[in-house]
C-alpha cells in the first residue's frame, strides 16, 4: 500500500470522528442507569434495543444484515461468493454497571472501518464482515462466551437449555423472545473466515501509563471461573451456641480471605476475585445454611494457574471443614492462556509502524472473545487506553482522540488484507 493511501484512510477517519463518537454516545445510553453505568445483559430489553440500533447502522452504512441462531449481528460488505473473508466486532452485553467501552467499543470501530473503507474504495476484493457478538461477559447466565463458542462450533447444543438466568429462563427461552432460532445453533458456525481482528479497550492502565496509542496483543491470560456452594445446616441464632453451629457463611468467608491471599502471595499476575455470594435462608436470626459463591481465578502460566485453582480448592475445603459444612465445586468455564496469531500480530505491529502510531506488545489480563476464536480461525487484537486503567466500572473512559488510533490500525489492517 502506497503512503498516500494510508494517510487517506487515517484522514478520513479524523474528518468523520463524530460519526465515531454519535456512535459511542447512542450505543452506551441502551441500558444506562441514572447514576451512570450501564446494564446489559443478553437477550434484555435493553439489549435488543441496542441490537435493533447496530442492525439499523449497518444497514445504513450499505451493508447486508444479519442475526444467526444465537443473536450475533452480522453486517456485510463485499460478496461472500468472492472467498472467505475477515470480520472485525467484540460483544454487546455488558457487565453489571460496566462502562460503555467494553465491548461496545470494539463492535462501533467495526462498523467505522468498513464504513470508511467502503466510502473511500467502494467493493473489496474479499468480503469483509462487522459482528457485534451476543454474549461474552457472563453476566446473565452462567457461562460466558456465548457469541464466540457458537461461531466456533464449541457451544454444546445442551447447554441452551441447561444454563439458566437467576429467574429460570434458559438461553434458548431469551433468545427465542428475542425472535431468534437457537434451534438452529449448528448453522452459526463460520467456517468461512480467513481472520478475526478484535479492538478493545485496555482495561489496564499500561498504555495510559507509558502515553502509547495502541497495544498489539500477543496472548490473552488463562481463566477458570467456578461456583462454589458451602452447605451448612439453618438453626436459630439465638438459642444455637456457637461451637455446635455449620455456618455456611463463616466457612465461606475464610475462604474468602484465604483465597485473596493466596493469590496475593503468588505475586503478579496471579488473581483470584470472589464477585458474587448468595446466603441461604437471608434472615438476621437464621445461622446461614447455605452460601453460593463464584471464584475467578487467573494467571498467563498454565502451571501456575492449575497451581492456584489448586490452592484455592484446598482453601475452601480447609474452611468447610473447620466449620463442620459440606463444600462441592462445579466448573463454569475454563480456559488455558491463548497466543494470538503471529500473522495478524505482525500485520498489526507493522501496519501501526507505517502509519507512525505508536504501540507496545501486551498480554490481556481480561477475558475476551478472541481467546476461543482463535482456536479456530487466525485472530488478533488491538489495545487502546483506558484512562487510569478502570474497566468492569462506569468509571471507564477513553477519550475520542485515543481511540482514532486504534481505529486507524484496524480499517489499515483491513484494506491490506481485503482490498
Ligand atoms: C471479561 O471482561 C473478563 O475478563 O472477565
Ligand atoms: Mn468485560
Ligand atoms: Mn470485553
């Protein structure tokens, strides 16, 4: 590509950055609270809206829309028949009272740079596709990754109808009210794509410590999510002395403790985070009998995560016992650290170089889709800052002028690749 080409490209995209931003702003008020941060779990209300509103854009933009079987949006541009082609998007459901970037940022510099792209150079050479994936977060139902594991043909089938929201609705019921047809999960499975370029906010604060634009990532750290339930027995709490009680909630809050410092003593990049407890009867007067809690549990070494989920186990058995409670474990997800792909990282790091944005390699300390695409299909990621580093908050933030970096890099690394 001719210098001149890609300083059109940026060009353009400084010129057209309120369109960036209109984007932003609509996308981040579906599921706004009043006091800030946003709810958006899959399949909502307020999900679909925002749904409804990409769908709306891509079309506008000239692209062909769709949803598959599990409510991932598709927005094409170029003919499907001309080969197998990329696509560029992140998720759309949001973490209780996240910001406005997770995620949604990823799907809205998508649709901007095939957008432009299509505005500056019209058909590509190989399809080139947007998608803003239903569900990656969790945050409704148990088991994350929804969007990607059903593109990658790793969603069992069984699992829409046993993972079920805090009311009892399965992801089938949801996504059947949302007018799609999980039924259909096979048909979800893309096994036409050459690439999968995901952009995201850091949600660390390396990049805004070092004043970089950009981090190109090389791998994304190692997660096993699991719920552990301490059963204890329910008494009165007045009349049961303390040395004949089970209290589910002692138990787990020792565990609790334990737990962070275990984590703590392995040193970085170790991390282990309760987020969630629910203590069964709830009454003030009740010895808790039962207490559900969730465990997060990361590190970039596969040995030293299997070491500190091991630690973490052990921890919460040492606190059942000491409490005479039962203690049982069920496995969420679990996922071993995920290279990137060296041919899309070095498209990256190269494409940033020429267009004289500078930019650092990273590993991700968070989840994202990416980690279970590229088990299939060659992917990369593109980092842009996150002020002072806040994220899975409504404190996350990245200004307009941070963000047309990263922007630059995918629509760059997009031409070369389809047109
Ligand atoms: C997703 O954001 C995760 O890292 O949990
Ligand atoms: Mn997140
Ligand atoms: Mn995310």
């Amino acid at each position: 590509m001719t210098q001149a080409v890609q300083s059109e490209i940026y060009n353009y995209i400084k010129q057209n950055e309120h369109v960036i931003e209109e984007y932003i702003e609509k996308l981040g008020s579906f599921g706004r609270l009043s006091e800030g941060g946003i709810v958006r779990p899959v399949y909502s209300d307020q999900w679909f809206a925002a749904h409804r509103q990409l769908a709306d854009w891509m079309a506008e933009a000239g692209l062909e829309v769709r949803a598959d079987a599990v409510g991932n949006l598709w927005g094409l541009h170029g003919r499907k028949s001309a080969g197998k082609g990329y696509a560029s998007g992140s998720h759309l459901d949001t973490v209780k009272e996240g910001g406005k970037y997770d995620g949604g940022l990823g799907i809205l510099a998508a649709l901007a740079a095939i957008r432009f792209l299509k505005e500056l150079y019209g058909e590509p050479r190989l399809p080139l596709e947007v998608v803003a994936l239903c569900e990656e977060e969790g945050s409704r139902f148990s088991k994350t990754f929804l969007g990607s594991r059903a593109i990658t043909g790793t969603l069992p089938a069984e699992e829409l109808d046993e993972n079920r929201d805090a009311e009892g609705i399965s992801v089938a019921e949801a996504a059947r009210a949302c007018g799609f047809n999980p039924a259909q999960l096979d048909s979800a499975r893309r096994t036409d794509l050459a690439g999968f370029i995901e952009l995201h906010i850091e949600q660390g604060r390396l990049l805004d410590d070092v004043k970089l634009e950009v981090g190109i990532v090389q791998a994304i750290t190692g997660t096993r999510h699991m719920t552990v339930t301490f059963d204890g027995q329910a008494d009165h709490a007045g009349t049961t002395p303390m040395d004949l009680r089970s209290d589910a909630l002692v138990a787990a809050a020792q565990a609790i403790t334990n737990i962070n410092a275990i984590a703590l003593k392995m040193g970085r990049p170790a991390v282990a985070t309760v987020g969630k407890l629910s203590i069964e009867p709830g009454a003030t007067n009740i010895v808790p009998a039962r207490v559900v809690m969730t465990v997060d549990m990361r590190h970039s070494e596969p040995d030293k995560k299997a070491f500190l989920i091991c630690q973490v186990e052990q921890a919460c058995r040492t606190a059942a016992a000491t409490q005479r409670v039962e203690v049982t474990f069920e496995r969420e997800m679990d996922r071993i650290p995920a290279q990137m792909s060296p041919e899309i990282i070095n498209l990256l790091k190269a494409t940033a170089d020429e267009l004289g944005i500078s930019n650092m390699a990273m590993v991700s300390g968070a989840g994202h889709d990416s980690q279970v695409v590229v088990e299939q299909i060659p992917t990369g990621m593109i980092f842009v800052p996150s002020k002072s580093g806040r994220s899975h908050s409504r404190a996350e933030y990245t200004p307009l002028d941070q963000i047309l970096p990263g922007i630059a890099v995918l629509a760059q690394a997009l031409y070369k690749l389809a047109y």
